[in-house]
C-alpha cells in the first residue's frame, strides 16, 4: 500500500498566517518550512566580538532535520548542521561548503566529494556514511520523516515508500570511498545541486541515528553553532560557538540563544524592554511602531512567499480560461494590500518570486487590475444565473479580511456575488482541496525550498505533482519542465522554466495575488546585522556584540 501524500514544506506554508511574514510559522504550526544552510555566502565582513544574543522563535515541531519542514525547526537546524552547499546571501548561486566538489555529465548521475577533516560536534568524521545514512533514513516510509518527499527524485525512493517495506536503502546511493558517493536519480534534474540546499539534505552523527528522540532534543550537528544545552520545550534553545568548526563563515559570537514565543506581540515586547536582541519577524499591524522605534536598526526584505486564490477546474464551471482571466483582471491588488495588508506584501506580476533566479518581471498580463478588459472577457463566458463565487479559506489564520477585499473587488468589478466559505479548519481543508471538494476558488500559499523556478512550477502545476490540487493539466507544460529538469545547464533549464511559465500566465490555473515581505528589528546591544532572504534570517554567524 503506498503512502498518502506528504503535506510538502511549501504546501504547510498554506496554512501560515498571512498577516505574518512568511519566515515566521503560525502557532498551529502550519508556519513555512525548513532553510538551507546558514553558514555560506555571508555577505558582509565581521571579526569575533564574542557576548551573548537572544532572538524569538515560535516552538519547533522537531530539530531533526529529515523532519524539518517548517520554518521554527528550520533555523535552528540550518545554525547547527552545515550541509553540502548553501548560497550566496547576495546573488543566490550555489556556495560548497561540506562539499569539495559536486559533479555530473548528464545530471543523473551526480559525484560528490566531501571536504577532508570534518567533524560533527561529537567528533564523529562528516564523511560519505553520514550523508548516506541520512538520506537513507529520511526516504524510509516508515520512519514518517516530514521531509521525506525531498528524496523521491533519488533511484529507489518508491521501494522505501511501501509501508513495511524491508528496503531501507536507497538504490541510488553508493558509497565509492570514505569521502565520495554517488547518487543516481530516476531521470536527470539540472536543479539537483540547487536542491542539495535544503536542510532535509543535512548529515547525520552515527550516534543520532542510534537514538534519533535524544538527538531531536539535543541535536548532533557539524555547523557554527552547537547546543549548548537541551531543548527546553516552550522556553528555549540556548546555541554556542563551536570553537573546531572548520568553515569559513565561523560565529563572531560566544552564544544565541533562542526564547521561545507564542505570539509575536509578547515577543516584540520583550523587544523593547531590551529581554531581546533580535526579533526576527515583526508582526504587520506592529511595523510602522517598529520603525519609528528601531529607525537605524528596521531591515524590511521580500521573501519568497507568494499567496494565489487556486480554481478547482475539476468544476467545469471555471473550465473557460476566460473566466479565470477575468476573475484574475477584476482584483485591485494594490488596493488590498494598502487597506487590508498594512503595506507588508507586493501585488504578483507572476507565478514565480522575484527573489528567485529566473523572474519575470510584469509578464502575467492578467494579474494586472483592469475592470474594463475584466468585463470585455467576462461578457463572453457563460457564468450561471444566481450563482455566487465561493471563496474559501481556513479559519482562524488572518485571512478573513482580505479574502473578503478580493470577494468585494469581484463583485464591484463584475457584479457577481460572492459567499466565504471557512467552515473547514486546516486539516480538512487540506483533504477537500485532495479531495476535489472545493467549489470556488481557495487559498493557497507557495515558500521556497531552495531558489529555483522548478519548485514553483512542478509541485504545484505539473500533471500528478506533490502538491498539485487544482485538476488543472497540460501537455505542453509538462514537457516544458521535464525539459527543463534534463537542461544541460542551470541557464538553459531557466529559459525552458520561463517557458513553461507562459503557459500558465495564459491558462490561469490559479490568480497569483501577493509576494511576501518581512522585517526584523534589532537593539543596540548588536550590530553588523545581515538579512538573509533565502532563510528568511538574520545571518546568525555575521551578527556581532556591541
């Protein structure tokens, strides 16, 4: 029997807060995902200052991370555990860090190399077994690993997946000496290195995998920081310098500390009574008061995040593209952001974020606000008489005004009426979109994982992706990423992705609305404070003491 399919890191990110930046995950733990590394690509220069930092942190799920998929979780693994590559804070491109080398002739198979004399903070040797012991760990169904997915393009993935499957290795990992391995994937994938970014990618100390819960409460990792201390649940995470780590980005500090919040208005609070140092996301309705309060010390950044009203074409109702234009034509964007969102998002001009490798810039012609071609289409569909739009969303998550501002922006535009539907709470919601139970248009939010067009485009839109839930389809489309996917370089797979991307400008399957953004605040106990948007962190290695 095989097993449902994974909610991806992204797909949680629909569950977040939208009146939260996407770096900071919601207290139902439906926040964005895990990060890459934290550790590579610093973009400013900083010596070692040691002292002690604090900064927030909603409560994880987990610290192992295999099963980080949200973004609490995330930033403490990508400050612990140093992976294969990370990127550069500045251009996004690939940095090696446990990697010497990463190589391939057809992007199936790829050969690794790992940096000689690295350790974890036990002293246990960073070599091929402790990614290969990793890796095999977090494909292996039964070990329910919430990152699980990221391994199915690895040869042998689907084996593993059985329930009770007595495959527990990878068919496409092979050992090849102490510091190399080979890893063969089921059909070539450019983007593959890219990926290799994500923290599910990380190494394990053999002395994890033999009691992974106490390695989840105080975990074993090779990066800048190790714990200095366990977990403790609700309170905090105390990191300390590692003193051996052997990258080039080491720590300028002795200690940070991670205080654990509920909600971010108790946490900006402490802020301001100096018990913080760093708060790493500032609530929407809080920013302008965070501004006039931190003037020199506000940093304000886009994200990744983009938010989408997705049809569910299975309803032949929203079958003509036409409409779907038109729907798409008939929303102020702009108008909503600055009366409903506090100015903390940017209207979508794409299906993809800017911060990406590869945006286009203003190419979704039907993402503009344009009330008479909105109507010119519309004459020409054949929308049922007294028949109201559904709109729907989960409760309890923020989002109950501005889809209300999208239903009234239709309805003035078009003169159709609209009904919110928010009946169903996360999980449920979730099984309906699965289950091809929406009746309207609904919700739905997209994170990176790692920065590549791919990610926004073969999850969510491909034929049978991982997170694909619109019924939508096409051929054209799907041969265009596949292409992509087997591109001999990163530059040609970019231009078979944007192509692939024209499709849906014109076919609509879903209305991009919102880009995210988000800011953190500091106090002038610290300096040299670098925001980095492919975590959606401050650099914790570059921040020093004052």
């Amino acid at each position: 029997m095989r097993r449902p399919r994974t909610i991806t890191r992204a797909a949680a990110l629909a569950g977040a807060v939208i009146l939260t930046a996407a770096a900071c995950g919601s207290s139902d733990g439906d926040g964005d995902g895990g990060n890459g590394g934290s550790n590579g690509g610093s973009a400013a220069e900083g010596e070692y200052t040691g002292g002690e930092v604090r900064a927030n942190l909603n409560s994880p799920q987990t610290l192992i991370p295999t099963d980080t998929v949200e973004s609490e979780g995330g930033t403490v693994v990508s400050a612990v555990y140093s992976g294969l590559v990370d990127f550069d804070i500045d251009s996004g491109e690939v940095v090696h860090l446990v990697a010497e080398s990463i190589e391939t002739e057809d992007n199936q198979t790829w050969d690794i190399t790992i940096r000689e004399g690295l350790e974890f903070h036990n002293g246990e040797t960073v070599d091929a077994d402790a990614f290969i012991r990793a890796w095999n760990y977090g494909a292996y169904g039964d070990n329910a690993q919430r990152g699980s997915f990221f391994f199915d393009v690895i040869e042998g993935y689907d084996e593993m997946q059985e329930e009770g499957s007595d495959v527990t290795e990878l068919a496409g990992l092979e050992k090849t000496g102490d510091l190399t391995f080979t890893v063969t994937l089921d059909s070539p994938f450019t983007t593959f290195e890219v990926a290799l970014g994500h923290n599910a990618f990380m190494p394990m100390a053999q002395a994890c995998l033999d009691d992974v819960e106490a390695c989840n409460t105080e975990p074993i990792g090779n990066g800048p920081f190790k714990m200095a201390g366990p977990w403790e649940h609700d309170v905090e995470i105390p990191l300390e310098r590692w003193e051996d780590y052997a990258g080039e980005n080491s720590a300028n500090i002795d200690t940070l500390t991670f205080n654990i919040y509920a909600d971010a208005q108790t946490a900006y609070n402490d802020l301001q009574a100096g018990n913080l140092d760093v708060l790493r996301t500032t609530p929407p309705e809080l920013r302008d008061e965070a501004r006039n309060q931190f003037p020199d010390r506000f940093i304000e950044v886009p994200t990744s995040q983009i938010t989408n009203l997705a049809y569910p074409l299975y309803d032949e109702t929203f079958a003509d593209p036409k409409v779907r234009q038109a729907l798409s034509m008939a929303i102020d964007r702009q108008k909503i952001i600055d009366n409903v969102l506090l100015g903390a998002f940017e209207p979508a001009d794409s299906f993809i974020a800017p911060v990406i490798p590869g945006y286009q810039e203003g190419v979704c012609e039907y993402c503009e606000y344009d009330p008479d071609r909105a109507n010119e289409l519309w004459d020409e569909v054949d929308w049922p008489a007294d028949k109201k739009l559904q709109l729907h969303f989960h409760p309890g998550a923020g989002h109950d005004e501005w889809v209300e501002a999208v239903g009234i922006e239709i309805q003035n535009t078009l003169g159709i009426e609209f009904e919110l539907r928010n009946e169903l709470e996360w999980a449920d919601h979730l099984n309906a979109r699965d289950d091809e139970e929406m009746e309207g248009p609904y919700r739905s939010a997209w994170i990176m994982s790692y920065p590549s067009q791919e990610y926004y485009l073969k999850p969510l839109y491909t034929t049978n992706g991982s997170s694909a839930d619109t019924g939508w389809t096409n051929e054209d489309f799907d041969r265009l990423v596949r292409e992509g996917d087997a591109a001999p370089t990163l530059e040609e797979a970019q231009d078979l992705y944007a192509e692939a991307e024209q499709i849906l400008m014109e076919e609509v399957p879903s209305i991009p609305l919102f880009y995210g953004r988000s800011s953190a605040a500091y106090n002038d106990t610290v300096e040299n404070v670098v925001y980095n948007i492919y975590e959606t962190n401050p650099s914790w290695t570059d921040i020093q003491v004052k």
